[in-house]
C-alpha cells in the first residue's frame, strides 16, 4: 500500500486497541512508530510483528513522546490521567494526543487542566471495535474496517485538529463517525456499551447458569453473554467514572423487564406482544 502520511506516532499500551492502532499505522505511514508498554514480552513480541520501529518500558518514556507528532494512549483512565501529569512538559510542540477510553467526561476535564496552555492539544477518541479477549495477540488492523468511531471535542479543541483526527481514524478504516461533547459520550455508552456489560455479567451470575445448562446453549444465549468474559480491572474503573449514567441506564433496564415479568406473571399476552412488536421495531431501526 502506498504511504500516504508521514507522521511520528507513540502509542501508549500495546493490548488489544493499542497494537491494533500500530499495524494500521505501520501500512498507510512512513514515519516512525513507537510503543511503550510495561510488559517487555509485548515489547518484543510487537517488534518481532514490525509494526513499531522501537519500544519503552517505561510509560514516562520521555524520549519518544518528545518527538512524537501523535500520542495515542491506549491504557486504564487512571493510568491515562498519570501518563499525561508525568510527560507535561514533554510533548511535542503542535503534537496532538488521544485517548481509547470508554468514559470520557471527567478524564477530559482532569487532562486538559493538567495540559493547561501547552503546546500539545488533547482530544478524546472512543474507536467502537474490539473483541472479548485482550493483549496484542488479539489486535488486527481488520477490527477498524468499517466500524464506528465517536471524537469528543470540547471547547479547547481546535477545529482544525476535530478536522485532522476525522481525517485520520478514516485513514484507517472507521466508517461512521460520531462527533459529541464528553457528556453525551457517556451518556450514551452507558446504554450501548457499559449496560450489556452489566447484563451479561447479572445473566452468568443467575442462579440458573452452571454447567448443568453447557449442551443446552444455543446462539442466543451464546450472544447474550459474550461480553461477560471480562477485564475486571478495566471495566471496574469505566463503571465507576461513568455511575450517575449507568445507574440511570440500570433503572431504566429495570424498569423494562420489569413490564415483561409482569405481562408474564398476568398472562397478558397482548401485553407482551405488544412489547416484542416494539422490540423488533426499535431493532429494525438500528440496523
């Protein structure tokens, strides 16, 4: 494939998101690419793969940060927070820096206060892609390929870098994408996203799941709880940030299966298709 940037990328976090990032990069850029993880296996394992020119240890690796023209930093909010305290003074003149994370509101405001008047912009950027299992071992740039992608600017950003990330994240595959404030990211994720994560753990945590029910599954319930293969530490810290929107996405669920229990427990069956004809509805809409 043609190069068609040439640009100095850092990507902070070579999991499942991060490594992604780097083998898209590696085939549409000339410039250098470098990642930072602390995990040294992942650091050889990605340079084996090619796809970053050279890797820190170290996510106060100040030397790649300082040349970097973008910094991507693909890690836990609390760590993301850190790793922009610690590099303040690091970043590149006109550099700009993005985040992967699913909750945005609060992070924004810490970070950008931590920036201050930097030279270096900060925009927030949620790719909407990824798989139940995580590590570099699970990255493909496929996972990019006409998928959603949702950019969070705020009034500190300019238009020009809205315009250029845009351009960017197209470059690398995403379809459709989203421009919102940091609020509204996390009001709706906590429906999209964080909502049938919590589904799915409640569903596998019932007192009728065990493995008594294994030949008895079929694609349904196989849909239903694929996301309850969790990262404990991660989707801890994203429930938490996020918990004046989950709860309100929690009460709101409550309330709907609460309407189909009580069709159930009345037998109105009128009810209850009138409750299935809006489902289909509503799904019908989506797609």
């Amino acid at each position: 494939m043609q190069k068609i940037l040439d640009i100095d990328i850092t990507i902070i976090g070579l999991g499942l998101i991060g490594g992604s990032y780097a083998m898209a990069f590696k085939e549409i850029n000339s410039g250098h690419i470098w990642g930072v993880d602390t995990n040294e296996n992942t650091l050889k394992k990605a340079a084996n793969m090619k796809i970053i020119d050279e890797g820190y240890g170290d996510f106060s690796a100040h030397i790649p940060i300082k040349k970097s023209d973008l910094v991507i930093i693909a890690v836990y909010p609390q760590a993301a927070v850190k790793i922009i305290k610690n590099n303040v003074k690091n970043f590149k003149k006109g550099a700009i820096i993005t985040d992967v994370l699913g909750i945005k509101g609060n992070n924004i405001d810490v970070i950008q206060e931590i920036l201050g008047e930097h030279n270096a912009e900060f925009i927030g950027g949620h790719p909407m892609a990824g798989k139940e299992s995580s590590g570099l071992e699970y990255a493909s740039k496929d996972i990019f390929n006409g998928a959603n992608y949702v950019l969070t600017p705020t009034k500190k950003n300019k238009k020009h870098t809205v315009d250029y990330m845009e351009d960017l994240i197209r470059k690398i595959g995403f379809k459709n994408i989203s421009i919102v404030t940091p609020e509204k990211h996390d009001e709706l994720i906590a429906v999209t996203s964080q909502l049938p994560h919590a589904i799915a753990l409640s569903l596998m945590n019932s007192k009728g799941v065990d493995k008594s029910i294994k030949n008895f599954i079929g694609g349904s319930f196989k849909d239903e709880s694929r996301v309850a293969k969790i990262n404990p530490e991660l989707w801890c810290e994203l429930f938490m940030s996020n918990k004046k929107f989950l709860l309100k996405a929690i009460c709101d669920f409550q309330e709907s299966i609460a309407d189909i229990k009580a069709a159930v427990e009345s037998e109105d069956c009128e009810r209850l298709k009138t409750i299935m004809k809006n489902a289909s509805l509503k799904k019908g809409e989506l797609n």
